[in-house]
C-alpha cells in the first residue's frame, strides 16, 4: 500500500473512531440531562451560555467528523484506479 492510501486508510479510522465518540457524547448528554432533572437541578453552563460543555463537545466533534469527509473525499480524487480497488478490498474485509 502506498502512503497515499495508508493516509486514506488512516484517515477513514479516523472518522469511524470520531463517529464512535459523537455516539458516545450524545448518549453521555442525554443521561446527563435526565440526571439533571431526576434531581431538579440544572446546568450551570448552559444557564450562562445556552450550551452544556456536553453540546460544545458534540459541536465540536460534528466539524471534526465534516472536516475528515472533506479530506476523504479529496484523497480519494487522488488515488489510482487500482488504488481504490486495493481500499475497496481491505474496506470488505475490515
């Protein structure tokens, strides 16, 4: 594999870890809030700015995922024919 599509490779686990992480972050929200109101209480830092540190991680991890589906799709438009082929098949056996 050439380091063109190694960086693709790499940059696809990437994007799988980060969509694993916005699952994580969603879900860790949601408990927080329904823990939140269990307890009546509320968050401070969504009082004071309108956005839980949970909400500005999500945002966050929302870009991250949009800027690595921009980089994919830019190395893509680089590799060979055969090059895609090779990724397609490591793809089906991952």
């Amino acid at each position: 594999m050439n380091d063109r599509a190694r960086i693709l490779t790499e940059t696809a686990d990437a994007r799988a870890d980060a969509e694993r992480l916005l699952s994580g972050l969603i879900d860790a929200r949601s408990k927080s809030e329904a823990r939140l109101k269990e307890l009546s209480r509320s968050d401070i830092l969504k009082n004071l700015t309108g956005k839980s540190a949970l909400d500005n991680a999500i945002t966050s991890t929302q870009r991250m995922i949009d800027s690595l589906d921009r980089v994919l799709v830019e190395l893509r438009t680089k590799l060979t024919p055969e090059e895609i082929a090779l990724l397609d098949e490591l793809d089906k056996t991952s």
